[in-house]
C-alpha cells in the first residue's frame, strides 16, 4: 500500500513540475484512462486530465500521461496532447 502512495505521489510531483518548467497553473486534475485520453494502454503509467491556466491567463485543457508506457513514474517523462477546444 506504501508503495501505490509514492507512485501516485510521484506521478502528482511530476505533473507539477513539466506545469511548472511550462509556465501553467494547474486549476485542477483528475485521473484518467487510457481509453478517454487516447494514450495506448498500460498499468505502469499515470494519467491526468488537466486544467491549465496559461501565463497570459487563457485557460487550457489537457490530458497529461507521467512516467514511461514500459517502466512508469521511475523515468522521468511527461507526454501531453491537448484536448482539441484549445
């Protein structure tokens, strides 16, 4: 159970930091699946469905995949396909 907190935690920290190094305010995120956000299927990566504010204040939606399809939150990337009314 120790080990579901970190990786979900992990997951959160990196989502922060790609807003962060992309100048977005996360408004809000919610987990998302593979299905809904068209990221191919796997257990090991972790899927938000964002809300972004962007520097110059617009608002952006995306969907945000952490970690690698293969070996999860242990690589450190980020993938983001925006959601098409942006």
């Amino acid at each position: 159970m120790l080990y579901l907190g970190w990786y979900f935690s992990k997951a959160y920290t990196m989502l922060k930091m790609w807003a962060d190094e992309n100048n977005y305010e996360i408004v809000s995120k919610e987990y998302a699946n593979s299905i809904e956000s068209g990221f191919p299927y796997s257990r090991a990566n972790i899927i938000f469905n964002v809300i972004l504010i962007a520097e110059n204040g617009i608002q952006k939606t995306a969907w945000v995949r952490c970690g690698n399809r293969n070996f999860g939150v242990f690589l450190n990337e980020v993938e983001v396909k925006w959601h098409t009314n942006n």
